[in-house]
C-alpha cells in the first residue's frame, strides 16, 4: 500500500503555507489536483458549520482548479482595490495528523493560525481554525484533492482572501 | 441647545438643484449618537424573517441599534418580539442566535419567563421580603413598542409613535412581493449566515446598494472573470448570471434600468435581466407568467437592489441577498448576509444560485472586498473639514421626475420619484430619498 507518512504529509502543509507567505501562487496552485474541492464553509445560527455546499451556504467553496486560477487572476489584475496593497502574511500549522485512508489516499488533520497585516490599513489580524486536507497521489506526485478550511472566527474584519486562511 | 443644524448637515435646495451631504454625517461620533438613538431606535427596523421562528418555541435574537431583542413564538402560535433583558438587573436573557425553548432562565439570578415573554417565576421570591411596591410592578419581558410582520418579513420599532407597517413601507410592499412570490411556500434563508465589519460609516454601505456608479469602476477585476467565464462555457466554471445582463454595459444602448423613490427612505435601483437560464428563477419563468402575468415575470427577473431604511437591503442581481446593517460606531459597521431563496427550487437552481453568491456577496468572495475597501478609504476622506460638502448625490438631480414611469406602471408601482436611465446615467439623485428620511427621524433634535 502506498501511503504518505506523517512526516511528509506535514511537509506538504508546511510547503502550502510558506507559497501562500510567499504569494507564490503557481506553485500553490500546482498543489492541487484539476478537480480538486476548496471549501471553507459558513457557520449557521445553531452553532454547527454547514454541511452540504450545494443545499447550504460556504464562505468559499469551489470544485475544480480552475476557479482557484480565477482567483489567482483577480488578485495580480490590478484591477482589484482590496488586492493592490497586498496584506503580508504567515501561516502557522501545528497538530497534524495524517491518516492513510485507501491505497493513494492521505487524510491530513491540522491546526492553523494565519497572522495577516494589512499593510493599507496598519491593522493585523489572526485568522485560526482547522484544516482538513485529502492527499491523493497523482501523476506520480502528492497533490490536495480536497481540503476543508473550518475557520473559527469567522466574522470578517473587511475582507478575507485565499492567502489569508 | 441643539449641537446640530439640519442645514449644515444636509444642503437639500430642489430648486437651485442642488443635493449635498456633509462628510460629518460619516465621521462625528455626536451624531452617530444621535442616529442609533433617533434612527435606529427610534422608528422602524427590519429584524428578521418569520421562517426564522416558524414552531412554537422558537426564537432567535438580534439587535434594535443598540438594544439586544429576541423575537419568540409563543405556544399558540403567535410571534412576540421583547427587549432581550432580565428586567431584574438587566442581563441579556438569550444568548444563542436561535434554538426552542418553553422557558428562558436568565443565567444570573434564574428570573424564568415563558416563550411570550410573561414571567414564571422569581427565585425566592416569597422569601425575598419584597415590598408591595415591587410586587405591584410588571416582571414580564418588556415587549417592543410596536411589531410587525409584511409577507414573513418582520419589523419593529423602540418608538410606539410612528406610522404603521404598512404606511412605513407603502409601495416597498410590491417589491417585497416580487421577492415573495417566487414561490407559493414564500421565501427562506439558506442555512449559514456570513458576518463581517468595516471601518467605516453604515451610510456607505446604504448608498452602496443604490449605487449603479461603481459597478464598473470598483469591480473590474470580477467583471473580467465573468467575460472569461462567459466564453468559456465550461462545466467546471462558476456560472454567472450578472454576466448575461447589459445594464451595467457602457456600450448599451437605450432605457437599461433606473432608479425609485419611495417614502420614509425606501429606495430602488434596478436594471433590464432577460429572462433566461441565465438565472436561477428560469425553471419557474412560465409557471410565474402564468400565476402572475408577464409584466409582474418579468420585473421578478430584473435585477433590483431596494433598501428599506435604514437597515434591510435585499439584492436581486448576481444572485439573492438580504442584508441587515448595523451600525457599530461611527466608523465601524457589522453586516449581516444572507442567502435568500424561494423555497422549493430544484436542488440545480438552489446550488447555483449559492455558487454565483459566494462569488459575488461574501467577504471572502471577489467583489465584496473591493466595495468595503473602498468604504474604508472613502471613511479616510471624510475627515476632510474645509469643504465638508461631497459631491456624490448629483448625478441624475435633472432626470429625475415625480412618480413612476411606464416600467413602473407595468407592476401598479407608485413611487414618489423615479428615473429611467440608459447604463451611462447611473442616478445618484435617489439617495437624497435616505437623507430625507434620516431627517426626519433626525428632526426632534437637529435645530
């Protein structure tokens, strides 16, 4: 059985924040399956995250790479006031947890702090919540097929982008 | 002594047309004061849905400007909305957003009240050596002064004198309609609320919604998804509706939308949709014609962005959303989103109407960002004392007529101003319609 051990699903954590602190999007994106899920789900009045993205409201939710890309293309057109001074930020991922689930596929329980400056404003802000990634092994490589963002304090403060969870 | 002159703060000269708004009413903490007090707590305020408490026992809780509230559906049936205070030492009854409950039992001092607010019980209250004047005093929740409920919406006011509901929203009601009616079951809020805050002023946010101006300016970054998106017609991308519209297109030619005015501050700004796939709604386009008639159909395809002041925005555009502002501080404002939907769509029309309104309505999303940005920038500008009057409030000040116009007949709409603009005019004149009416909520204490 081909599995990814603790050690090296970490790493890939770690190597997808130090991208996002980088703004290095490409290689982000390049993480990341064609058909890969990225979803940050909403929090209801009961209390309980949402569930089901199609009956039910995310804060993010998109299948398929290339909605990420679109993302990517908005945030370097320029023609974005909230992403022409670009916040700085670094990503803190601590308590992971890799879990084999099939032949091929890692599940990854982690949590994260993203601390974010907004430079335009001089205003900072931490960012904290749990991520859930399925690793998958494609093309030869260990790439994300599926990650969850459970972000805890989920009032934002003005905006909130892919970099800053 | 009034600290304020409604003239200083509000240049409202018809005649000279002239419209102008002074920055103080973005940034003076004296008179953000004043607003909550006068504005928000003191005249009618939209508080939530009645899906939103649709068993016996259920509740939920919200704010009146700075007053916590829970609106409660008492055992018969019956919706009551009271301040959310232990009348024994004030402590916030209810916490949670929303649950069911035959009792509330303040965490303080156990005070316990049933779901219409009477009070059940007083800790020792025997033992307490009360004295007959406490006992002759009223130990139930205190009830709003006035509520109301408009087709599921609910409404209330600190202030018992003022006009009723209906007067309040008069031709408002009709746009209500057009939201309502999509389904014969009403309308529900998608589960998940999205919360977030800016630094600046809730007016920015008011006249936001009404602001056809921006859209190309403060958008492009979206707009160049959509044009992409559009050619590429592949399954994977988020489809868009927005997209399929030419009302915001400079190149458009002839009438593309407007705007109307209402009374007591109610505003619209709307533009030509075609009824197509390209929205959600089109699984109902024939049935809607058929229950409602093909003009009142086609207005349910517009897109229409109305305000009814000062804090409900329902945004009919990309996709669907009811909106609650609420003021922090003078420049802090918490919002509150949702999607909203008519209830019993297809699993297909539901999940994209929720796709394209995570894309254009959330803080996380890629348009909303670019607007309360720029609320926070213009909040910058508002310290700017020399030349206190901005010029934001006159575009369309020589197109605007009283009444409705012919797209308005169409549906019996009545408002008190209106304009019918091509995609270039983009009005302005009708946030004048929000001055007016914050002043005269205003007008007891401005001189």
């Amino acid at each position: 059985m081909i599995a990814l051990g603790q050690v090296e699903a970490a790493a890939l954590l770690y190597r997808e924040g130090l991208l996002l602190d980088r703004m290095d999007f490409d290689a982000w994106l390049d993480l990341y399956t064609p058909d890969c899920v990225f979803w940050m789900p909403a929090w209801r009045d009961d209390g309980v995250q949402t569930v089901d993205p199609d009956r039910e409201l995310s804060l993010i939710f998109y299948r398929g790479r290339r909605n990420l890309e679109d993302r990517v293309q908005r945030i370097r057109s320029g023609f974005s006031v909230a992403s022409v001074v670009m916040p700085r930020v670094a990503h803190m991922i601590g308590n992971v947890l890799a879990e084999p689930v099939d032949e091929g596929t890692t599940r990854v329980d982690s949590s994260f702090i993203v601390n974010v400056h907004d430079v335009r404003t001089n205003r900072s802000h931490a960012y904290f919540g749990r991520y859930e990634h399925d690793l998958v092994l494609h093309e030869g490589d260990w790439k994300i097929a599926r990650k969850v963002i459970r972000l805890m304090n989920d009032v934002v403060p003005t905006m909130l982008d892919i970099y800053g969870v | 002594m009034k600290p304020f002159a409604l003239r200083d703060l509000v240049d409202d000269r018809p005649d000279d047309g002239v419209f102008r708004v002074n920055r103080a009413l973005f940034r003076d903490p004296a008179l953000f004061d004043l607003e909550m007090k006068h504005v928000f707590e003191g005249g009618w305020i939209f508080i939530g849905l009645s899906t939103q408490a649709e068993r016996p026992h259920d509740y939920f809780t919200g704010f009146i400007g700075r007053v916590p509230i829970v609106v409660s559906r008492d055992g018969a049936g019956e919706l009551r909305c009271f301040v959310n205070a232990c009348p024994h030492k004030g402590v916030r009854l209810v916490q949670k957003l929303c649950g069911n409950a035959r009792r509330h039992v303040c965490p303080y001092h156990s005070w316990t009240f049933d779901s219409a607010g009477a009070n059940r019980n007083i800790k020792w209250q025997k033992n307490g050596c009360y004295s007959p004047a406490f006992d002759e005093e009223n130990h139930d929740l205190a009830p709003v002064a006035r509520f109301g409920e408009y087709r599921g919406f609910l409404f209330a006011s600190l202030k018992a004198d003022v006009p009723t509901l209906d007067e309040h929203l008069g031709e408002a009601r009709k746009l209500i309609d057009l939201i309502v009616d999509k389904s014969p079951e009403g309308v529900e809020l998608v589960p998940g609320r999205v919360c977030f805050t800016y630094a600046a002023n809730w007016k920015m946010q008011l006249e936001n919604c009404s602001d056809q101006y921006h859209f190309t300016s403060t958008h492009p970054s979206y707009i160049r998804i959509l044009d992409q998106r559009a050619k590429e017609q592949s399954a994977e991308v988020v489809r868009s509706s927005i997209g399929a519209a030419d009302f915001w297109q400079e190149d458009a030619s002839g009438v593309t939308g407007g705007t109307m005015s209402f009374d007591h501050g109610h505003v619209l700004n709307w533009g030509v949709m075609p009824v197509s796939a390209a929205l959600p709604e089109f699984e109902h386009a024939e049935t809607w014609a058929r229950l409602h008639g093909a003009a009142k159909r086609n207005w349910m395809f517009n897109m229409r962005n109305l305000t009814v002041f000062p804090n409900l925005q329902l945004a009919e555009n990309a996709s669907s959303q009811m909106r609650v502002i609420r003021p922090i501080a003078a420049n802090l404002t918490e919002m509150q989103t949702w999607c909203i939907a008519p209830r019993g769509e297809s699993d297909e029309a539901r999940s994209f109407r929720i796709r394209q309104y995570e894309d254009f309505f959330n803080p996380t999303g890629m348009a909303t960002p670019d607007d309360t940005v720029c609320y926070e920038e213009a909040q910058l500008g508002m310290a700017e004392q020399d030349r206190p009057w901005l010029q934001g409030h006159a575009r369309g000040l020589t197109a605007s007529v009283e009444g409705g116009n012919d797209y308005a007949d169409m549906i019996e709409l009545r408002p008190a101003r209106s304009v019918l603009a091509d995609a270039q005019l983009c009005d302005e004149s009708l946030f004048g319609s929000y001055y007016r009416a914050w002043a005269a909520r205003m007008a007891g204490v401005l001189a």
